[in-house]
C-alpha cells in the first residue's frame, strides 16, 4: 500500500464525520462541502503533523473549525451562515411549517452559548455520535450527551416561553 492509498482511505472513511462538522458550523451545505474539501486538503498538506496522540477523527474537525473561522474572519461583511435548504417535499403546506419550525428552532439555538451550540449543531444537523464530539472537545461522551440534551431543554424553553 502506498502513501497515496493511505491519504485516499483517510479521506474515504472520515468525510461523512468530517461533512457532518462542518454543517453543523456552518449550517450551510454548500459552504459545508467547501469546508470539507479544504480541510481534508489541509490535512495532506500537514500529514506529518499529526502526532497521533488523538483520534485522526478529532484532528480532522480541528483543521475543519479552522477553516471555518478563517472563512468567516474573511467574509466577515457577508452572511455566511445562512439557514439550510430543505429539500423539497410534494406537499409545499408540510415545507413551509418544516421551514419555519427549523428557523424557529435555529433561532433560538443561535442564542445558546458555547459549548451548548456547537453540541447541539454536531448532533442534530451533523448527525455525529457523542463518542465522536466528546472527542473534538476532549471531554467524555457522557459529558456530550449531557450538554446535547441541556442544549435541547433550553431551546424547548425558550420556544414555549416565546408561544
């Protein structure tokens, strides 16, 4: 096996968790996809870097918050955290309560302070395992899966108050 079969099985087994960070950042899966693919390019240019006293898995997301906050430094005029695009059911009624409990629930999940936000980002738009973020913050995963149902609680909070 090569070093090239090497960098193309990291990429290959770390993208889906590597996409699913970025999204929960960025909310955006457009710029997510940039997010990844800088990242992992990143991440080739600085192999030798990687001490291996984490998981390649953490490494990743660390290079993709980089990139991330270096992209939002640069475009810091523009919006780059627009909310994600729903696709498109055949019922255009269903969509648009869809739409408007997702901005409503992102609203308020804006509003959370860190590390609430960024927990609750990685699990409910990155679909990533509390193993994986207790990783990203070195904490442990049930550390993770306390501040995800926290990060819930107050936006079901601030919801109900809000009605």
């Amino acid at each position: 096996m090569t070093a090239l079969d090497d960098l193309e099985k990291m990429c290959s087994l770390h993208y889906k968790y590597v996409k699913s960070y970025a999204l929960s950042l960025c909310l955006n899966e457009t710029l997510a996809e940039d997010i990844t693919q800088e990242t992992f390019y990143n991440a080739i240019k600085k192999i030798d870097t990687f001490k291996n006293d984490c998981k390649i898995e953490t490494w990743l997301c660390s290079i993709a918050k980089n990139v991330f906050l270096n992209l939002k430094r640069k475009k810091s005029t523009e919006n780059i955290l627009d909310y994600p695009n729903l696709v498109a059911d055949s019922n255009i009624e269903e969509n648009v309560i869809k739409d408007e409990n997702v901005r409503r629930i992102l609203t308020e999940a804006v509003k959370l302070e860190t590390p609430y936000k960024e927990v609750f980002y990685m699990k409910s738009l990155g679909d990533m395992p509390y193993s994986t973020i207790a990783d990203v913050f070195g904490k442990t995963e049930n550390w993770a899966r306390v501040t995800y149902f926290r990060a819930k609680k107050q936006i079901e909070e601030r919801m109900s108050s809000d009605e």
